[in-house]
C-alpha cells in the first residue's frame, strides 16, 4: 500500500528513482500466452524519449528494455513479468547544489516532509524516468487490446496556446508532437521554440481516444470506468484535469442537449465520451488531460532552502520546454492498463 | 471487486437500489473511540435532500439514519459500522412504462449490457439515492477531520451558465445553492425557474476547499492525493471532469506562471491547488468538477427500446433541474473519505 | 482495510455486534442472474443455530433473513447484495457482570488493548455470531458452485477424544451432529452429556470435502489455493489448526511415499489433497481444521479484571458444549466462498 | 491479482523463474529512514542456500542481492525497493526431457491446466528459488521488528521421524537444522544420510516463535494475526498444514485445559500461541508448519507424459533430501512481513 501499484486484475508495480540503478515494472496478471518481445516495449518506450519534439538533438539515454521474468520462448506465461532499465549516463553531481533547496513546482518539498529524507538526484522517484515502467507495461496492455481490436491513442491538441483545428489521425503519427493537425503542430513547434530561448517552458491539453471498446466495461458504483481513468491519468506528474466526453462543457449545458440520444445504429452523438453509468456504452472513449508546463525553467525563481531560508534559483541543464509529446505514450498506457484491467474484470463475472 | 468498495484503510462499501428496501453503507476502519450520534450523519443527510434549491417544496423523503453496528455508548468501537436508510414512499409503477425503454444520458442501456438484468425501477443502482451511503460515511469522515482541524467545503461557482464573482464562505451557508455569492446565487435560482418551465435541465461547477490539511498526504505514484481524490469525483454520476489548482488553465501557462514560488511563510500562491507530486503541502487544497445537467428531463427524447427500436420517450415525474446543490454534500463525503484514508496511511508509516 | 472483508472478486464484508441491532453482510462481486431466494439462505442458516447436536431444546433465535439489495425479480442482479437478521431476543443484563473481567480464552483483554473500547455484551463482535453473515454470504457462494457441479462438504471426524472409523456422507445428514459414522456419532453424543453435566467443553476436528473442482484454481505464488482456504478457515474464531491432504502426516512420510502417482486416470491417490503448486489438480480437495473447546465453561476460572486485579469468575448462562457442529456450516462457507473467488479470478484469464 | 503480492501496508510482490534471468522482489511501503545494507540481506540469504545441512557440499550458487531502489545513503526512502538477485550456473538442458513429463508432487501439471504453457526449465515460476525474494523482503521486515524488540526464530522441531525433546535456542544456531536439541539434530543428519543412499527424501516440521509482540496486531475478522499467519506460511510450497499454540492438540482438550487464566502478570501458559480473538495477546506467538519431503525423488515413479501416456520416470541432477532447513528462513521471512504488516495498520488506527 505505499501508492506503488495500479490496477486490480491487471496489477502493475513501478519501482526506481532517476539516479538509482534501474528503473522498472512488475506486470502481475497479465493472462498466459501472449506473444511478446523485448521489441513490442521498445517501440513504445522509444515515444516517450527525452527531447522528442523539442526540436534539439535526442539525448543519448539508450533506454535499453530488458523482460527478467515471465516470458518463455516467446509467450508470456501467466506468472509476473518484470521489466528494467538501467539508468546509463547518469550525472548526479550538477544535482549536489540543489541538495537542499526545493524547487518551485517540484516534488522536493512534500518528500521530505512526508519521508524526512529524499533522493534529490534528478527528482529521485518523482521524476519522469518513473513513467519508463508505465510505458513498459503500457506496451503490454496495448497487445493485450490489439487482440481485442481496442486502439488507444493519445494526440495533442493544445500547446503553448496553440489549438488544433482538426483531428487527422494520419498526421498524428507524421510530425514529433503527436499533434493531428499538421499548420497547428508547425505553429506549436514555433512556440516550443521561442520558450527555450526565453529559458521558460509550456503547457497543453492531450486528448486520448479509445476505438473498439465493447459496451460493458467499468464497475459501479466506484470503480467506474471514468474514475479508474481519471485516477490513472491524475497520477502522471503533470496532469492537473481530466474530463471526459464533453468534459467541463457540460457546465453550460442543458439537459436537453447534454443528452446522446440513442438511434438503431447506436448512439447519435456522443457527448458521454462513450461511458454512461460508469460502464462503456460501445462508443469511442473520449478523455482530456491538462498539461502543466514543465516545472525546470532556466529563469531566476525564488524559493527557499532547507533551513526555510530565501534562496534565489537557477536551474542549470537540459530540460524540455514541455511535457508534450513525451507524455502522449503515457496517457496511452494508463489508459491502455485500466482498459484490460476491466477487461479481464468483466471476463470474470461474465458466466 | 464488484467496485462497490472505496479507500484501502477507511474503507466504504455501499449498497442499495432506489427502489429496493433500503440503501446504505458499512465503513469498515474507522478509528475507535470516537464519539458519533445519529444526528452527526443525520445533519449531512439533510443537505442532500431532493428539491433543494429547486425553488419548490422538498420532497417528503425523510431518510432516517439507523446505525446498526460499531456504535457502543456513543463511540465507535473500532469494529465496521452499518448504516441504513429505509427506502420509504417508494412507488415503482411510473417506471414500469420505461421498463424496456433505454433513457438517453442515463445507465440504463449500459446495465442491461454489462449485467443482462437491470432493476429499472427508479434507476436501480445507479440512481443518485446510492450516495445516501456515501454522505453517510462522508459525515463520521468529517468527525474524523475535525479533530485533525481540517475542513472540507463544497460550493456552487456555475450553474446554468451564471458563474460567482466572489467566494464568500458564509454567504455559503444562507442560501439553499451553497452559492458563495449572493447576486450569483439569485441569477441562478432564476436560470433554475426558468427551465424547470422548459421542462429542461442544467449543469454547473462545484468547488471544493480543504483548509488545515498538512503536508505529507499522499502517496506516489500511483495513490497521488490528486489522483484518489479525482477518482472519487469522478466516481460521482453527474461529474464529467476534475480538475487542481489553476487547472485546465495549465494549458495556456507558462512554467513562470504556473510554479508556485516558496516563500519563509510557505507557498506564495496557490496555482499547485495544495498538492506538489501527489503530496500534499499544507496549502489549501482546491478542486473543481464539472457537474452534467440531470439527464431527466421533461422534454420529448428520442430513444430506443430492448429490441433496439425507435421510440419517443417523455419522462414524467418530478425531477430536480439541477444535481447541484445536492451533489455539493456527496463531493465533500467524497474528498472527506479521500482525506480520512491518507491520514491513516500516513500515520502508518510515520515512525 | 479494518479487516473485515474477504475476498478479492467475490469478496464479503460482514458487519454486526452479538448484542447491537443487527448483524449482516454485504457480497459485492457476485454474478448477476444467478437465481436466490431467502429460502436458499435460510437453510444454511438453520444449520449454524445453537444448541444444535447439544442434546438440549434449540435456543428460540429465529434469525430470519433480509436480502436488502442486489436481487430483482428473484435473481441477483449485478451490485452489491446486503443480508441481514435482526438480533432478538436479547438479553444484555447477564453481561454486565462481566463488564470489567477479562474471560479467559475470550478476545475481551486483546479486544480492550487494540481499541481501547469494547462492546463486551456477548462477546460483540468477536461473537461466533459474526458467522452469521459468513454463513449468509456462503450460500449464495455453493448457489454458483452449485451450477458448476461442484460440491462442498463439512463433517467431524472427531470430538471429544472420539474419532470417526468411516466416512459415510449419507449418514453426515442423519445426524445432528454432521457426522459421517453412526457409531461415532452416538458416542460423541454420550461425551457432550457428559461434559454438559460437568460444566466444562469439547473440542474437535473437522474435515471439508470438495468435489467437481476443477483443475486451475488458486494463484501462485501467494493466493495459492490452499493459502486462501487456510486463511478463511484460520479467520473462525475456534479454529486452531489447518491441514490439507495428508497434512501433519506428511512429517513422517518419504517423497516416495507423498508424491502422488499420476495415471491416464488422473491421480492415484490423493496425498496433496486436491492441489499441488498452489492450483486444484481436479482431485477430490481435503481439509481439516482443529476447533478448540468453547471457552465459556461454567467451571470456576481465574482471571482479572480491567484493573489487573485478580478475580474467580463463573460464567453463567447456556452456552454450547462444542463448536462442533455448528461451526461445519461455516466451515463451508468459507471454502465455497474461497473456490468462487477463485473460479472468477481464472475466468478473468482464461482467454 | 496475479497473486504476486502480499501484505497490505507493507506489501511484497515476488518475480522470477528458476531458470530466467532472475529473481526478485519489490517491496512497497517500507518505512523511511531505515538503515539498510545489502548485507542485512544478504546474511539471511545465506540461510536459505541449497545444501544446506544436507551433508554435502553447498552449490555454487552465489546469490548476491542487487538493490536497485528505494536506498539513499544506506537508508531507505519510502519509495519501492526492487532487490534482484541473477540466476547464474543455470544448466537448462537436463531439463529438456522433462518438458513432456508431469512430475508427481510437483506442480507441473497443475501449471499446465491453468495456463495452457508452463517455464519447465527447474520448475519455473514454482521452484523454491521463487522463496529469494520473500527471504530479502523478510530481511527488512526483521530490521523493522529489530527496531521494536521483536524477534522471529524458526527451528526443526521434528525431521525424518525425529523429534526434538527440548528447545534450546542457542543450540539452534551451532548446527545446520536449526534444530534446537543437539542429539536431535544428529540422529536427524543420520536420517537426511540414510534417505540420501536410497535416493529418497524426508518431511518433517517446523516451529516459529514470536518474542517481544505487543498486544493489539491483527484486524478481526478475516484479517485476524492467525489468520494471515496461516496463509503466508500455507502459501511456501512444501507447507501442507498450520498449527497455532496448542494446534490440533486443541481437539482432545476440555475447555478447562485449554483456557489460558490471565494473572496479574499476564497469562499463566500459552496454549493460545499469543493470539486470541485474531488480536497478539502480548505472549509469545508460537506457530508450527508441516513440511512434506522434497518431491524430487531418485527413485523410479510412475507418471504420465503431455499426451497423458504412462511414463516411468526417473529425475536426475542433485536435490535436497529435505525442504529443511532450508525451508526455516522462508517460514521467518512470512512471518516478520505479517508482523510488519500489522504492526503497520495497528500504527494507522491508533489515534
């Protein structure tokens, strides 16, 4: 119970700190005979590198997946699947001056006031490097839901201010923004550009989008299908909204409108974003996160040290100017791992 | 697993139909000793009565509180405490006619898809009288944070478009809306009129605020505060979206604007909503959910039945315009339970 | 986490005190359509009264039960099914005596030291009144067994020094008793009467029986099957041991001698008990549990009081010479209530 | 759900097959600030190595543990702790011919029936090298406990037919058995000699004792002390039974005998093994497990094969003669981590 695993049936663990050894996962419950190589995480973990999108060069963090356990000749077996990375090129010492200052935005100050004692390494636990185990166990759930023909995919619509006017799948997956609309993601880029220079960072929105699910999945009265969602997308660090279907638009609404109404061919529209009741009525699942810009800006910040004494900060280093795109692919695995956990939820009482 | 169950060391279970023979819910560890009458919950219960702030008179549904275990001489005695509500005035025959008929907005085609049965009477399971449990465990949750000096307040800053212009907390407490604005408030009860004539419905934004919560709740990085407490919202029927903070505004910050810089006397703004990497840090923590207009509404629906056919649906009956104000009660329980768990969860590992 | 849920996808939580208002349960995860009726739940019911196969009138405790919740038309629908029998006939004065004496082998002194409160009239919540919900929730558990053909079985194979020489499952209905062995039988009877006179109580031995399980049940490599079963039979109150199989037995045997050879007929014999690496093998599964003796004997015991101070103690009041047989009932609750779970939790990953 | 984990608060979830890469552990809820060394680990390791006591010369089989998180500066962080340890000197190829075959007592067909593909390169996921991991995590539940003045031995008490006479605690570290009476222990290494010539094997049975629990562990009624006691030790492979205090020694007793009286300087003998009502009473806990011989047996034995056709089998390579001793540090481990765990959740509700 110390807030490490996520899922009930579909169980995952994430474990690691920025600048420790290694960072991973363990997948308990992943069902036997699942063809599965080292490949298939690969490519997912190759999405959420550091610098994607940023218009610099990819740091050189190989991010190597290595699966320990769980897997044989080709098949996962039924019995708990760990993966790790190891933390390669790791420079702790820039960190040793921030040893006792926290950071604006950062988690510096709540860890040591919750554990008395804090890995400042790199942001130690919370650091991004954790969602390599998300991402990990992400790319299992995505097969997992390939064979039930459920797509999950997570595209930016909003950066730095910059909205899309369109959703082209096609054009999602051509520039390095994940952004589907091709003038929106070159003006994003621009923006993206003009922050680093200024040494200051951006947020956005992410919508994810799910294709294919049955109608059925999700366990009121709690754990709804939009709650577990929300709980997965709420824990990734810069997340601070999650709305579904029509989402805060809802507000402003009248009943009359709100309403999907419900023809021969299913559903006519779909500001539900395709839950009702807590279970998944058949339609597409519609979420959206807000981003936070990335907390590490190159400007001046005042704060405080451990002594609770002002303290003027500059924070040194590369760090991208936001938490878009790289946290597409994790949207896409919180997502992923809570559609298979209620999968096999709904399997089991299924009789 | 039927996800009926919320919290992991305070734990609820609800249980009930609308129109079954009660509702309720067990609240298996809550701390002993502690001292709870029936008018503790009872009073809670009061601010999630039907008809309130609808502008007409309140339903005469009386929900007496019975607490039928974990009580001996006015204190808790460590052991899980039952609580029962009698479902009283129940008449089930208005619902026979929508016995086949899936009414739009609402779970009644996602039931009888997920479970092939569905008690329609009233809504069964997924009516808004399940969250007589939730209050239930919401007010001895509240007991809890009193003792710990820590407040949780619900109130109403949009409703039928009309948004508050100030937050005055004991404005709060004089009108039926839990509007903390009085000229808001007024417009609102208007916007309300006006639709209950239309036969329409509208939906609005709930707030909440904790005062007094101290640092070091939550537990990353998967049982972020932030995370549990959007899946308890989200949790709620009539909530679409959640939100910390400065929110969905993240989106158009930059990382200058949205840190919050640390100060000697703590944080000097409050962007961060209370919470820095899933923990709380002694900040007010401050939410939002996006409330959906009351799915039943008067006007003529289109919809079909079991056998997928067309049909046009009226709904007759009295129905409230609004989830809110009822729904303010039900977030405060929510974030109330959220709390209780995290300060268990906390205790436990503090040596 | 109060500790009084069992279960993960079929998964009880009992609530209720000896003497308080009412004791229940709520079953949360139970299959929708299964067909119940109070009948089904009654006659379990009338299997665990007291002063059953006690020689004496049987105690007027009707213990008639409530479905509250989650059936529909005579079938379960899906959510969360709340039992519950109102305590009458409740005579708390005797208890007041005891108010402030710690009876031996009772859980008064460890009950006041974990909470600092307790309900001491009949024994509270550490009450064999309790079993009431487990008995409730287990026969909605062996309805679902039922309809998959397997079958669970409690009988004594031993009480009062006396021990079965046969298993004759017919005669296990014949018999107040539940004993498979006429001759048996009627000696325990004489040793009841004998032990009645005196004042004093019997222990003994159970053994649980099931059969049509199928292989695959039970999920290494801590849910083993056999885990989960001694766990739910360790959770009754008068049960001190758990065996499976040859259990103790095997201390003294070979390998050659344990193992059980495997045929095209399946196994030979039947050492294991039913399971082998924590996973039904599809043989007959075999338990047995050591049930102590009643503690409130009517013999002059020595013990203290809230203050430490030494106190002889007599207890008053008719109480069962033997847990035997009215524990057998809840023996077969709780492995009917472990195999479900488990058979929902292999459908979930049999894909 | 997979069935990898265990514990609530401080929860361990266990990886690895025999012949993987690796082996494992990720402990979650570790209290902060515990100094910890791969030593601590690594001498408890020691205890568990195959050979152990066995006459012959221990494997080469290193097992260095690897921390890879949740250590800073030799203290712990609250974060996750992954222990790793490589499986290296693994010869697969022996196993080869074994892969059609079902092994008696073995949980090679059992593993087949439920997942349908099975790791038979050493028994996979159900060797006992799988106990790595619950030794290194009950290596810090022993440091925790250490903390608070309680101690967790186990020793052989009966192997091969030999019985100890005595329990002399100091003896118990001076031979490999852990056995506690010295001529036990060497009419026992006559035994393990004997059954190692004729290629068979020897169970046997195995006490823990508690010293220095405080009254007030364990959460009735399902989570009582006994109860998870019992399925953390029911869930170490070659446990087929577990008894507490008097055991089944309770069935031949007379209330009378078995009631312990509490005197002014606690209670006056301890057939209850320290727990009564599911809550530690303050006396030592005492617990014991049957240990059935090791199933890899060099004696010839009928099986069956994958096509279900009879086969003779005859298992080569070197194998222990008894699960003892080695068995003794697993059965530590499980208890030190319940402890733990309720030691825990009682810190949690104590207000």
């Amino acid at each position: 119970m110390g807030g490490n695993s996520f899922g009930t049936l579909f169980r995952i663990t994430t474990w690691g700190e920025s600048h420790g050894e290694a960072v991973g996962v363990v997948i308990d419950g992943c069902p036997a005979r699942l063809e599965l190589s080292v490949e298939d995480i690969q490519k997912e973990m190759e999405k959420r590198r550091p610098g994607r999108g940023m218009g610099t060069s990819p740091r050189k963090e190989r991010d190597r997946v290595n699966i320990l356990s769980g897997l044989f000749e080709g098949r996962t077996t039924g019995t708990p699947i760990c993966i790790l990375v190891w933390n390669e090129d790791v420079h702790s010492s820039p960190y040793d001056e921030m040893k006792n200052v926290y950071r604006p935005g950062q988690a510096d100050y709540t860890y040591q006031a919750k554990y008395g004692i804090r890995d400042f390494r790199g942001g130690g636990r919370a650091s991004a490097r954790e969602t390599v185990g998300r991402v990990a166990a992400g790319a299992i759930a995505k097969k997992i839901l390939e064979r039930e023909k459920i797509e999950v995919m997570a595209y930016t619509i909003e950066l730095g201010g910059i909205r899309t006017e369109k959703v082209d799948l096609e054009e999602r997956e051509r520039n390095l923004l994940f952004c589907p609309d091709k003038r929106a993601a070159i003006a994003m880029e621009k923006k993206i550009e003009e922050a680093r220079l200024r040494g200051d960072t951006l947020g956005g929105i992410v919508e994810i989008l799910v294709r294919g699910c049955p109608p059925g999945l999700g366990d009121p009265v709690f754990d709804k299908l939009e709650a577990d969602l929300a709980k997965g997308l709420m824990s990734i660090g810069a997340v601070r909204g999650v709305e579904i279907g029509a989402g805060f638009g809802v507000a402003r609404m009248f009943g009359s409108q709100c309403n999907d109404p419900l023809g021969q061919e299913g559903f006519q529209k779909n500001d539900a974003g395709g839950i009702l009741g807590g279970i998944s009525n058949g339609a597409d699942i519609l979420l959206r996160v807000a981003v936070k810009p990335v907390p590490s800006i190159h400007l001046e910040q005042r704060t405080v040290n451990h002594s609770m004494e002002p303290v003027l900060l500059r924070i040194e280093g590369r760090h991208d100017v936001s938490a878009i795109p790289r946290i597409n692919p994790v949207c896409e695995a919180m997502v992923a791992i809570v559609l298979v956990d209620h999968l096999l939820r709904q399997k089991a009482i299924g009789m």
